[in-house]
C-alpha cells in the first residue's frame, strides 16, 4: 500500500500501513444499498486517519517548495488544512513551483 510515505521511515508510518491496507470499507449514496470496497492506495474520505496521515504526507511537499530561492518567492506556499496556495512573485516562478509540484505528485504515484 502507498500512503505517500516510505513504510521503513518510522514504526507508526508501518502500523498505519498495515491497519489500512486491503482494509473492507463500506460506502452508502443516499438510500442505495451499502456496498463493501477494498481500499488499496490512501484511506476512504471522511477516515479519522485522513488529517493525520494528511499531514505527513504533505510534510515533504511543503520541504521542497521551501527551499525555493527568495527571488522566487517570499513565501512560497501557504498550507491550511488540505488546499495549497502557491505564490510566486512572477509567471516563471509560479511554474517553478508548478514543477516542483509535478514532480512530488509523479514521486508519490498520484500520476
């Protein structure tokens, strides 16, 4: 399972991992009849884990784009709870940004 992080980091990344894994999930739309899933990559939405598991993997995309040089931008990124605002101080650097981006989605599957 990809969680965005490698499962040998620390012992609570691969507990996590574990507890989630080809987990049985149910869904509902509406009325319609419950359905069962297995979850192979992430966590349903609405898990209780999302935030926390949110956080660590969004922990190294805020990494790369801080150490974008202040020519670039002041403060690159914003980050509240699950968006992202990227800032730029022009297009170039915007899509400077974009590419880091690109790159930290590629790196972590979500292509």
């Amino acid at each position: 399972m990809y969680l965005g992080f490698k499962e040998e980091e620390t012992k609570v990344e691969c507990e996590v991992c574990r507890a989630v894994e080809h987990s049985p999930w149910i869904s509902t739309i509406g009325d319609e009849e419950k359905r069962w899933f297995l979850v192979d990559r992430g966590v349903p939405q609405g898990s209780p884990l999302s935030p926390s598991l949110y956080n660590l993997f969004i922990d190294e995309f805020a990494e790369r784009v801080s150490g974008v040089p202040n020519e670039v931008a002041d403060v690159p990124a914003v980050l509240f709870a699950d968006d992202v605002l990227l800032t730029a101080k022009t297009s170039s650097g915007l899509q400077a940004l974009l590419d880091i981006a690109t790159k930290w989605a590629m790196d972590n599957q979500m292509n």
